[in-house]
C-alpha cells in the first residue's frame, strides 16, 4: 500500500497532463482549470505524502 501512495502524486499529475493533451484536440476552458487543480494536486500530495512516509 505503502508503494502505491507514493506514486499517487505521480498519478495525478499525468492525469492533468493528459488534460492537456485533450485540450489540444477539444480546447475548452474547463479542461484547462481542472488540468491546474490535477496538477496542483499532485505535486502538494507528492511533497506531503513521502514527507510522512519516509
């Protein structure tokens, strides 16, 4: 479990960057605000989760 919550920032920034990549072929402003919130998400649970793992 432990392994899987490590990478769980990992996995929600690449959920926001394919987004990204949707916008590219469907340009809508709600994909690119849900691309930040995913992005900001990950990269904060990242930072706090292997602060309190490790």
């Amino acid at each position: 479990m432990n392994n899987f919550l490590k990478y769980l920032g990992v996995i929600f920034v690449l959920l926001g960057v394919c987004c990204l990549g949707v916008y590219e072929v469907l340009p809508e402003n709600l994909l690119l605000a849900g691309a930040l919130v995913l992005e900001l998400i990950g990269i904060l649970s990242f930072i706090l989760i292997n602060r309190k793992l490790d």
